[in-house]
C-alpha cells in the first residue's frame, strides 16, 4: 500500500481550504526544514488542498501535519 494513504500514529494532515494558502504553507515549511525536503501542493479529491513533502530525489515522504 503506498505509504501516502497509511495513517502513522496520530497523525492528520492539513488540509488548507485554496491553493493559495496551501502554497503558503509549503513556502513556510521550506523555510523551516532548509534545504532537506521540497513540498509540492496538491488537490485533494473530496475539496480542498494538501502539501506532500517530498525527497530530494522527488518521492513521496509524508504530508504536512496539522
């Protein structure tokens, strides 16, 4: 099972409500992690948007928890 749908312990994601403030999230992130990760925003299928934080190498990692 892909590890973006697998719930890790309490865990939520955020899910931000426009692209905007999804995309303002990611710039915060980025800002906060430095150059070990990068974030992608992405729609979500039942509304909204979410931020995957990715690898380097541009795989999946986890997303951006509430």
């Amino acid at each position: 099972m892909s590890r973006a749908f697998v719930s890790e312990g309490n865990s939520v994601p955020q899910v931000f409500a426009s692209a905007d403030s999804a995309e303002s999230a990611a710039n915060l992130q980025r800002a906060m992690d430095g150059k070990d990760y990068d974030y992608e925003v992405r729609p979500r299928q039942r509304g909204g948007y979410m931020v995957a934080r990715l690898s380097k190498d541009g795989t999946f990692d986890s997303w951006v928890e509430e």
